[in-house]
C-alpha cells in the first residue's frame, strides 16, 4: 500500500495526472532526494520509479486486498510491472497467487515463456 499511495501521489499531484513527468524536470531525483533528508533510506529515484509505475499499472486499491488468500510481495509485484504485455501480467499474476509462487518461481516460469507457450497451445493455427 505505500509504493501505490506513493506511485498515486507522484502520479496525481506532482504529474498532474500524467503518466510522465515533463522532459528534464528532474522531478524523481528532487523528491528523492526531499524524501530520503525527511524519512531516511528507500526512496531512490530508482524506487520512486517502481512506486509510480506500481500506482499506474495497479491504480484500484482493490486489486492489492490483504485479504486474499496469498498477498504478493512487494518484490513480485516489482517483477510484474516489468511486464508490458496486460493479459500476460494478470496471467503471471493470477497464477502466483493461485498457485502460492515464491518470486524465484514466478521468475522461472517467466523465463519459460509459460505463457506463451499456454496462449500458443491453445490456438491449433
């Protein structure tokens, strides 16, 4: 819930609602280095980019629900906002929850292209 209420904060007061910051703003590394002097470790640029991607990939809070049957780690959920592909993140996503997917897990089965070779099973053309 902190990387989405901080990915939602860059995203909707300091972007305006855009998905991007403007060209050369420097936006990240001045919130980065604002957050770090005020709280300590763990707001690298670097971070501030997974939090914004996170809110933006995750934007319903619903979605993140601590009372699923397995609650994904903040080191899955960096692993799926890596995926561009929507069908094939919900499809990774679904399957490690179901299926109670340690990271290294959902790393091989990604690697595998389970995916693809599911999607690719099903259509006989």
């Amino acid at each position: 819930m902190t990387y989405r209420t901080i990915g939602q904060y860059i995203v909707e007061y300091e972007q305006g609602g855009a998905d991007r910051a403007e060209y050369g703003s420097g936006l990240l590394q001045k919130l980065s280095d604002d957050l770090t002097s005020r709280f300590g470790k763990g707001f690298s640029v670097y971070n501030l980019r997974d939090m914004r991607k996170f809110y933006l990939t995750y934007p319903k809070a619903e979605t993140l629900s601590p009372e699923s049957q397995f609650t994904l780690s903040r080191s899955h959920y960096v692993r799926l906002i890596s995926m561009k592909d929507k069908s094939e993140r919900e499809f990774y996503e679904y399957e490690t929850k179901l299926n109670n997917r340690s990271l290294r897990e959902l790393n091989r089965q990604f690697d595998s292209a389970l995916y693809v070779r599911i999607t690719l099973s099903r259509d006989k053309k």
